[in-house]
C-alpha cells in the first residue's frame, strides 16, 4: 500500500476541540421504546476448547424466521445473549434473537424508512448503532434489555453502508457514498468529515487498538487512516472490483478484505504486503467475519459461507443451508456460534450442538 501524507489536518483540529469541548450535548430525541423478553439461556453449542475450534464440525442449529426481504445486517451484542438483524428495503425492521434457542425476542418496526446496511453494537453494550440507505444513522440505548431510540444523526446525504465503533466505545465512523464522517457517541454530535472521496464508500473497520482506520470502495481501494492524527496512512488498488467488506484480525496485526471479485485477500497491517489470496467463491463475496480466535475466517457469497483457516489458507468447511445469497455473517463475541442473513429472507444460527446426557 502507498504511504501518504495528505489530508485530515483540519478536521482534526476540530476533532480535538468538539471533543474536549464540555458544553451541553445537543438536543435528544427521545421515545419510549420496547422491553425485550431476557435470553436467559446460556449459549452451550460448545461445551469445551476442543469443539469450540472444531469449525470442520460446524453444522446448522436454528433457522430464524421474521424478516420478509433480505437480511442485510447482523450484530451480537457482547455478552453473546442477542443477536440483532436489520431487514431489507421493503421492511427498514430491525428484529432481536436468543441465539441460544432461535427464539424472537422482539422488534423494532419502522427503525429506518429503508434497508438496515449495517448495525453495530458499542463495545461497552450501551448503544446500538444502525444506518440505513435512508441516509440516517439511529442511535439506540440498551440497558437493562430495553432498547429506546436515543436520536439520528443526519449529516449524511447519500445511502450510509458501514458503521465502526472504536474499542472505547466514544467514537462512531459512518462510511457512505458521499464519505466518511465521524460522531461523537458520548455526547451525540457530529465530530465532522474525515475526508470526501471521489469513489463510493463500501465498508469501514476501526483496528483493535483504535489507532487505525480502513476502508474500502467501489473502485477496489483500500485505504488506511491514522485516527490520531486524521491522515492518510496509505492506500492501494487492493481489488479489481468494489471492496464489500473489511476486518482487522484481534491482534491488530492482520487485515482482510473481501470483493466482488470473488477474491477475499489478507493483508500484513504494517507492510501494506497480500500476505494471501483466498479463492473458491464462484460468485461475489458479500460479507466476511474473523473469530475471536483470530485465525478462523468466514466468507459469504451465493455458494454459502467458507471457513478458512487465515495462517495457512486451508478451506475448513463449507456450509449451505441459504436457498439464496448469503447477504450478512457475524461471529458470536465468544466464538462459539456464527450467525448468516440471506436473501431468503432467513437468518441461520451455526456450531456444534451440545451432547445432552
């Protein structure tokens, strides 16, 4: 990747000043939201370390049933008890799971006028985060198992597709096909735009440590941002068509993108050098997803979802079970369970069942 020096200098400084700043938070709208039913079940699809790492022997568990356009987006929050999906165009619904029996919780209908792109959970399990290609980005407080409608943010003025949080928890970065901006979460405001591309903003991921940022866009550029200095670190043709997705490995050191070139590519952080290319996806890869392990990833197209080993490339299993594309994957915060979205209009749940005495 080419380093650069440009960009950013600005708006940092109006980072650091709003962000230092102690004046009274902006207006909040607020309404009352919905109470939840408590998964109080504990997630046993993996009773040991041993199973828990066996993802040859990952297989279906639960088919959830709710949403009536595709599955768009998935997020669990961390302490492994619910997964939320964000629906398709027609719906703008955002439903809550029990992962551990495949049971609805609830639902948010009407949370976005239309498809929920991304959802994100702050680290600290406070707020969820969607956006939409409504343009708006909704902030949702969670406490207690109730979810209630904090406010939007709206400075966006094309289709939002990606959200990060920063591992603190204080920072939310939105990235759209008009930019990347980034939001204040504690106080609810904007911080401003982190720059403005040319080319169409795909996805967004913040590296383990904060420090980092990574995007990538319609052309197949991958670009990384310093977070504490708001420039940019470097950039590259990383892929020969748009970049849907990208994730840091947990330690920071590893990231990996995926493409409509029906590549998924892992990258040394550091060097900016393709450590490796993975192939066997006949068609676009729509979304990825790396284990807590750091070294399973999860890849997902219209031939279902691959489980790749990252360190030596093995393919470790295929799993089918979508009747469509598989549009949304996500790894449970303890790594024991992967959920899917598809344009089935299904959200599945995959592990090892429990062998109940």
């Amino acid at each position: 990747m080419r380093s650069e020096g440009r960009g950013g200098g600005n708006f940092w400084h109006r980072y650091i000043i709003l962000a230092l700043m102690a004046a009274v938070a902006l207006p909040v709208i607020t309404w009352e939201g919905f109470y939840i039913r408590q998964a109080n079940a504990a997630i046993e699809f993996a009773p040991n370390s041993e199973t828990t790492n066996n993802f040859a022997n990952f297989q279906q568990l639960y088919t959830l049933k709710g949403h009536n356009g595709t599955v768009k987006s998935l997020a669990f929050t961390p302490d492994n008890r619910i997964l939320v999906s964000g629906g398709a165009e027609n719906e703008g619904i955002i439903r809550f799971w029990n992962p551990a029996n495949g049971k609805q919780l609830g639902n948010m209908g009407k949370a976005h006028k239309t498809a929920v792109e991304s959802l994100v959970i702050s680290p600290d399990g406070r707020t969820l985060v969607s956006c939409s290609t409504d343009n708006t980005i909704n902030l949702w407080n969670l406490k207690n198992f109730k979810f209630k409608f904090s406010r939007s943010f709206v400075g966006h003025t094309s289709n939002v597709l990606s959200l990060a949080v920063s591992p603190d928890s204080k920072v939310l970065i939105s990235g759209a096909l008009d930019g990347i901006r980034l939001w204040d979460l504690l106080q609810q405001r904007p911080l401003g735009s982190l720059a403005r591309f040319n080319n169409l903003i795909y996805t967004v991921a913040i590296s383990p440590d904060g420090q980092t940022l990574a995007s990538g866009d319609n052309k197949g550029v991958i670009k990384l941002w310093s977070l504490s200095s708001g420039k940019l670190i470097s950039e590259s043709v990383a892929h020969t068509n748009s970049v849907t997705a990208v994730s840091f490995t947990p330690d920071g050191q590893t990231l990996v993108s995926a493409s409509r070139d029906r590549t998924v590519k892992v990258w040394n952080v550091n060097s900016g050098e393709l450590f490796r290319t993975l192939t066997g996806h006949n068609n676009w890869v729509n979304a990825i997803a790396i284990n807590p392990d750091g070294q399973t990833l999860a890849s997902a197209g219209k031939d279902g979802i691959k489980l790749w080993n990252i360190t030596s490339g093995e393919l470790i299993n295929t799993l089918t079970g979508h009747t469509d594309w598989v549009s949304a994957i996500a790894f449970s915060p303890n790594g024991q369970i992967l959920a899917s979205g598809g344009f089935d209009q299904k959200v599945k749940i995959w592990g090892i069942p429990v062998k109940r005495k």
